[in-house]
C-alpha cells in the first residue's frame, strides 16, 4: 500500500525552454546574444506515486543514457520506497477543477531526487546491473586507488553504500536542491530510527557535466563567437560541483557516442561546442549534512 502523498512547497525561477546555460555561454557575440527570460513558476516536491513512472525513467535514462540498466525495475524500486526521495512537480490549485487536457502536464515529473541502497537487496535485477556497472567503469576509468576503494566497498556489504540520484531537467535552478536535499537527509534518518536498511557509510554520486573541447572551440573561432567566457567545465547541476570538493576519489569518462538528441537533459539542443562527461564521486555518509550547509550557503539566495 503506498504512502500518502507529503507535499513539500518550493518556489523557484525557471529560465525559458528556449534558453539554456550551455547554449548561453557559447554565444556571447553582439549578433547572437541572448536574453534569458525568466518566468515565476511554483513547484511541489512530493513523494513519488505510481502516475510518475514515465516521467522519472525518463529522467534515469537522461543520466544513464545507452548503459545496461533496468530503469523500469529501478523506478519501480524508487516508487516502492517513497517514505524516502521526493520527485519535483508543478504546483497545482487543489481547489481548481482538472480537466482531461491538463492531466499530461499535472502528472510531469520534473525531477526526482533520492537514494538507493545498492548493498541490499542484490538479488534485484537492476541492483545487481548496477553494482556491475560501477565495477565496470572504475576498472576502466578510475585511478588504481580509486578502483581498489570502489570494489572493496561493493565486496563488503557491512559498508552500506547508497547511490544518490540528483535528476532533473537543466533549466531548473540549483536553489531548488536545497529543500529536496534537506528532506532526504530527514527522511533517511527517520528510516534508519525505524531499522530500515539505510544507514549509509558511503554514498557514491553520477553527475552530469560538460567540458570544452579544443577541436570544438577552434570550430566556435570560425563561426565568429565570441568563447572569452566559454567554461571548461560546465555542470549540468551546479550544486554537484560542491558534492565533488568533498569526494573521497572520483574519476569521470565521456559519453559523447552515447547522448543521442533527447537523451541530455536539455529542453534545447545548441550546445555542439561541448562534450557529455560523467564524472563518479565516492564520499563518506557523514559529510552529507556539511555539502548541504554549503549548498545553501551559495545557493539558498
């Protein structure tokens, strides 16, 4: 039986779908600046239910794109453990009568942002798939220390590790992490107070980032941008920057081949100048409170 629904209120600005940061940056010139337009719009964060499913595996596969991942089984896991995570939606009027026309847009999940124990439950399909992949990309892209840590914590299951997922579409701003961040931690805690399998040593994190190619700027030269203020490093999450100055190890590895046209996280597609990264940032449970206290030190304004 599933949970009843928590709503919690956020509020934030959202740049237009026709703007992005990524594009943004790139095109700087006198022909071709742009404007962001910002529009007020009010979100609810709430525990995922069943009408969700579609929209939260569509979030997944924005970050695990081509990787061989039950993302069916693992919303499903996701939606079963609603007592913890929250998925971002549109604030709607519960006064206000909802018609069929508007049942699509009521029922879009912005974002989802939870945790995952992967050291439980391993005769789960998608959690075994997503311990081998992990194992798989730290022996092909990690440093030997970072890898010998990795495997060592997916081989010993008295360190719990959880996987923390943080997805949501890029032209939500970063503010937003600060009320989801803050209810998983509570909701974590009220789940460990009540024996249930998550109390973490480690968390491990997949983020979404962008870096500058040489190849590609040249490219932006000829067309006649202006790139003086092209970042070489552009998170597609800006928050996840801080999870990564308190990362334990961490390694990163493109995923150019694999981000077909829809599968990026973008609302727009202008960004030909940078190339998909996804960088893995292992770090201890314990400092979860403090990357939240400097999350909202920089982003609560």
């Amino acid at each position: 039986m599933s949970a009843p629904v928590k709503k919690r209120e956020i509020q934030a600005k959202v740049l237009d779908a026709d703007t992005d940061p990524v594009s943004s940056s790139l095109s700087n010139s006198e022909d071709e600046e742009q404007e962001a337009v910002e529009i007020q719009i009010d979100f609810e964060g709430r525990n995922a239910q069943d009408p969700d499913y579609h929209g939260i595996k569509t979030l997944l596969k924005q970050l695990f794109l081509k990787a061989h991942i039950d993302l069916g089984g693992l919303t499903d896991l996701i939606i079963s453990q609603n007592y913890v995570g929250s998925v971002i939606k549109q604030a709607t009027d519960e006064n206000e009568s909802e018609d069929e026309d508007n049942d699509d847009e009521v029922n879009d999940v912005f974002g989802v942002t939870t945790v995952i124990n992967i050291s439980d439950k391993q005769n789960i399909p998608c959690i075994q798939q997503l311990r081998d992949l992990l194992k798989q990309l730290a022996d092909e892209h990690a440093t030997d220390a970072a890898n010998t840590m990795i495997n060592n914590l997916l081989g010993n299951d008295a360190e719990q590790l959880g996987l923390l997922i943080n997805e949501r579409f890029v032209n939500i701003p970063a503010k937003i992490s600060v009320p989801l961040l803050e209810h998983l931690i509570s909701e974590v805690e009220r789940a460990n107070n009540r024996n249930m399998p998550f109390n973490f040593s480690y968390y491990i994190f997949i983020c979404k980032l962008y870096k500058s190619d040489d190849k590609k700027i040249e490219n932006t030269k000829n067309k006649k941008k202006n790139i003086d203020n092209v970042p070489s490093v552009l998170w597609s999450n800006p928050e996840e920057e801080i999870f990564a100055e308190d990362a334990t190890v961490s390694f990163e590895f493109s995923v150019e081949e694999e981000a077909d046209s829809g599968l990026s996280g973008k609302w727009t597609e202008r960004d030909d100048e940078m190339t998909p990264y996804r960088r893995v940032l292992l770090f201890e449970a314990s400092k979860l409170p403090l990357i939240l206290q400097k999350i909202q030190n920089q982003f609560s304004q």
